[in-house]
C-alpha cells in the first residue's frame, strides 16, 4: 500500500514500456512497433491492460508516447508539418522523411519523385508525382501520419481496447489526463521552474510519493509537508514518507538556496527501490 505500491506500479510501467517489444523510441518520444507477431499475440492488449491496472490501482499510465502520437490515438489533428523527424526511431525511414522536408526547388522534387516516389505513394499519398513544391508540407504531413499512426492502427487499437478492459481506462485517461503538479515550498519550486538546478518536479514527486507523475484518478490524499527540529550538533537531512506522502523538513532554515541544497541533496542520495 502507499508508496511501495506506487513505486511497484511506476516500476510495472518502466518494464511494460521496454520488455515487451512493443515500443520503440527515446523518453518522451516513443511509438507502437509494427509487430505482426506481437499483435497476434496480444502483447499490444495485453501491454494496454497493466497499463490500465496500474491507473486503476492510483498507479501512474504511460507518460512515454510521443506527443503528436497521442494526438491522433485521442482523435486529435496535430500541427504534423511541424513534426520534428529527428525523433523517428528508424534511421532509414527519418532519412527518407528529412529528405521530403528539404525539398524546396523543383530540382529537389523531381528527384524526390524519382527516387521516393513509389514509397511515398505506398505511405497514402499517391499525388507524389503530380505534386508541386506548395505541397510539400502536407505530403510531409501525411507521410509521417501514416508511419507514426496509420501504419500502426491495429496496434493502437489493440492497445486502447487493453486499457479500455478496466472501467473504459483509456477514454478515461482522455478526459482526466492534464497534467497536475503539487507546490511544496515556493522559493524551491522558482528555482526548479526557473531551472536553476538539477532538481525536477519528477524527482520531489518520486521522493515524496514513490510516482514520478500524479495517478490518473488522483492520490489517496494531498501531499503534505511536516517540519522537525534539528538537534545540536546534528546535521539532519530532509526526508520523506511515501506511505503518508508528507515531506519532512527542518524548522529554523529562512533561506531558499539552503533549503533547495538539503532538498537535494537529500533526493540525489536517495537510492529508491530495487537499488540496495
């Protein structure tokens, strides 16, 4: 209960998004594997369903999908002209779709025509050949839909339906997903928001609670914060119960810079779970 349950669930999280084979992509920046394998299997259900019983179970969901994914799995148009093809996990493919985005003459598109032409028809755009250089930001566009989304349907799907196996989980997460953070000290959360240090919300919130982001269905209760008098002679760091999700800090302290070195100090000296 408390916060080993939550660091569990954020751990679950953490293996489903890099064991299963079913994801592929940096932090922040990951998209669904076209696995044929997998979806015959139900890994893309079954990834969606742990995914689902963690928010279930005040546990945090997937944080790891790329944005502009995310926007088109919620029925959202994102700006894909915009789309940055840098983060595209296959070397060839980002190649290919940089090439589109650096054409801007009618040079750059007669080859383009020429040397991609048949596999940009095969990404739904087929208008390739009879296109001009006005339209290369919405073939842009469609080219990269179609490979972070259209391409991945059935996956995407699969994965929704396992998360819509708990109480509809995934139309849940659709309208309650906006982002919540919790204000502990002021003078602390400027230098943080500033990013004057090290320091992240993330990492208060894992040493706080043992979640990395607020649950879905929200905490139990609110976090809170407790002070404690120091002994004489007795440096003590700031510490924290996960269980009660208070944070304890010493009485006495009036500056913010101070403050902020214990804090953390305290969390980068945190080892966590399964680090002993």
């Amino acid at each position: 209960m408390g916060g080993p349950q939550r660091e569990f669930f954020r751990l679950l999280r953490i293996e489903v998004q890099t064991s299963m084979g079913i994801f592929e992509g940096k932090a922040g920046q990951v998209f669904l594997t076209y696995d044929q394998a997998a979806l015959d299997g139900h890994k893309y259900f079954q990834a969606g369903r742990l995914i689902a019983w963690s928010v279930a179970h005040g546990g945090p969901c997937s944080k790891a999908l790329d944005p502009s994914l995310y926007q088109l799995m919620c029925g959202q148009e994102p700006q894909l002209e915009q789309f940055d093809c840098s983060v595209l996990p296959d070397p060839g493919v980002q190649s290919r779709v940089k090439r589109i985005l650096q054409c801007k003459t009618a040079e750059d598109l007669y080859a383009l025509q020429k040397d991609l032409g048949d596999w940009i028809s095969e990404c739904g755009v087929p208008g390739i050949f009879s296109a001009t250089i006005g339209e290369i930001p919405k073939i842009y566009a469609y080219v990269v839909k179609h490979y972070i989304f259209l391409r991945t349907a059935k996956m995407v799907n699969q994965l929704t339906e396992g998360m819509n196996a708990f109480g509809n989980l995934w139309d849940l997460e659709q309208i309650t997903r906006k982002k919540r953070r919790t204000r502990y000290t002021a003078g602390v959360l400027n230098i943080i928001e500033d990013k004057l240090t090290e320091l992240t919300f993330e990492d208060l919130l894992i040493f706080i609670t043992g979640a990395d982001e607020v649950p879905t269905l929200g905490f139990p209760n609110k976090p809170s914060i407790d002070f404690y008098t120091q002994e004489a002679g007795v440096r003590r760091l700031p510490y924290a119960s996960t269980c009660a999700m208070t944070l304890f800090l010493p009485r006495g302290i009036t500056e913010e810079q101070e403050l902020h070195n214990i804090l953390n100090q305290s969390v980068k000296d945190s080892w966590g779970f399964l680090k002993v």
